[in-house]
C-alpha cells in the first residue's frame, strides 16, 4: 500500500514527453530544470475536478499519478502535481524532497500546512520548486537567498525557515511559508483527506482550473458551489503582471467541451 508512495516514475521518457520535452536533452542539471518547470506549466493544468466533481480523496500513489497525469493527460491539485513532479526529478537523478507549507497570503495568522512543494539541491545550492499552486505560477527554479527570478518571486531561507515572497507595486508580500524540512510521502495523507474529504474545503465547494499559455498569461477557470448547485463556470486569461486580458462566463451544460478545448481535460460532468 504504502510503498507505491515512494516509487520512482515507471517511464521517465513517457513524462517528459508529456511536457512537451525530448528525454534525450534532459539530465539532472540546472538547464533541465528550469525547462521542466517551465514546461510543466504549460502542458499540467492545476485542477481539483475529481474532488469537486466527486469528492474523491485523489490516490497519491507514484502509478496512480502517473496513469492520470501521463496516461489519461489530466492535471490535478498540489499534492498529486507536485508528488509525480519530485518522483520525476528524483528518477532523473535529481537530489530533490517534498516540503509541507503554509499559504499565508492574505493573512495576518499561520493557517496549517496545506501545501506540497519541492526543493532541488543542485551544486549545493537549493532551489524552491513548484507546479501545482493554484493561484499562482512558479515556472523557474527560485535558489534560496538568491533575489527575485524572471517572474517575480522569490525564496527566502534563514536558520531553516523559509518564506515565498511576491513583487508588488508597492513592495512584496509573503505568500508561502515552509519549514526547510524534507518530508515524507506518507506525511501527506492525512492533508490530502483534510482537504478533500472536508464538505467546507474550497477545493469541495469551488472548481479551478489553470494553465499557462504559450504567451505566459493565466488562463483560468472557476465555478464557485458544488457540482450540483454550479451553473456557470467565468474564464479569465490574465497576463504575467495580473491584467484582465479576457473574462467570460459559460453555461457549465458547456464545461465539458471547454475544459477538452482550452485545457486539454478530457471529462465528462
């Protein structure tokens, strides 16, 4: 039961084929990295869809992940993205763990861990990797301590505590805060059934889906209420900075074939 956690991804190719890679040009090195991060991106959307939809605790096993995520070309939420994502780096050779963290966005108080992200250590420097946060994009490797990346964020780490800090126009805001911690797979478990099995959970009580686009805006899709209450669903496509580009709602007898034709979910509701 519990060994599959720990699995190494049975087809590295099949992955990294997946995100639109040639496995003949990736190695464990900082060049691959950031192509897989940033690709991973473009081709994994974030979506909660078997939660929403119908309130399943989503399995984190390695091959089961990697039959949804590769296999069926879904996406899924934090804990499934971000689960393959570090077993794919580690399977590459990657020295690569999963840290548990705490989204602290918005708040003046520390909310649990709910989170799943990852850390690379690559030439003894480590690096703060994530694909699978839904409200924002992580499509470049962030070393500690090292300043802010190309898209705006940044990774600060002092005496084991580190915190995700934001650029803003008036400054930065900390949005993630995470103990320098590797943990296990089965340490997991018990949020992904806190977030999925919790009726006032948002991700049982709103549907999201999000994507990058070529153009690295943020295509995303939200229906607020449970499948059966939901009747439409608001696509925005927002460019790197936050500005609106494009909003529109959908009748969700539509949602199928927009979630098929724009994020490349084949599901039925």
């Amino acid at each position: 039961m519990y060994e599959e956690l720990y699995a190494n991804v049975k087809d590295i190719s099949e992955f990294l084929r997946r995100i639109g890679l040639d496995p003949a040009e990736i190695g464990p090195d900082l060049a691959s990295l950031k192509k897989i991060l940033y690709n991973h991106h473009l081709h994994v959307p974030f979506d909660n869809l078997d939660v929403w939809a119908e309130a399943k605790e989503p399995s984190l096993s390695i091959p089961d992940l990697f039959g949804k995520i590769v296999g069926r070309n879904r996406g899924g939420y934090c804990f499934e993205i971000n689960g393959l994502l570090e077993a794919a780096l580690r399977t590459i050779g990657f020295d690569t763990y999963c840290v548990e963290v705490r989204i602290t966005k918005g708040r003046d108080f520390l909310p649990p861990c709910r989170h799943r992200s990852i850390v690379v250590t690559l030439d003894g420097k480590k690096y703060f990797c994530d694909a699978g946060l839904g409200f924002i994009f992580f499509p470049e490797p962030a070393e500690f301590n090292a300043g802010y990346v190309r898209f705006g964020y940044k990774a600060v780490c002092e005496d084991g505590l580190c915190k995700v800090f934001v650029k803003k126009e008036d400054g930065e805001e900390e949005i993630l805060r995470f103990a320098d911690r590797p943990m296990l797979p089965v340490d997991y478990i018990n949020m992904n059934y806190a977030c999925s099995q919790d009726p006032n959970s948002s991700f049982r009580t709103r549907l999201s889906l999000v994507i990058m686009t070529p153009e690295e805006n943020r295509r995303n899709l939200v229906s607020d209420g449970t499948v059966d209450k939901a009747a439409e669903s608001v696509i925005t496509l927002k460019d790197p900075s936050g500005k609106l580009l494009e909003q529109r709602t959908i009748d969700n007898k539509d949602l199928s074939r927009v979630m098929l034709e724009e994020f490349g979910i084949d599901y039925n509701i």
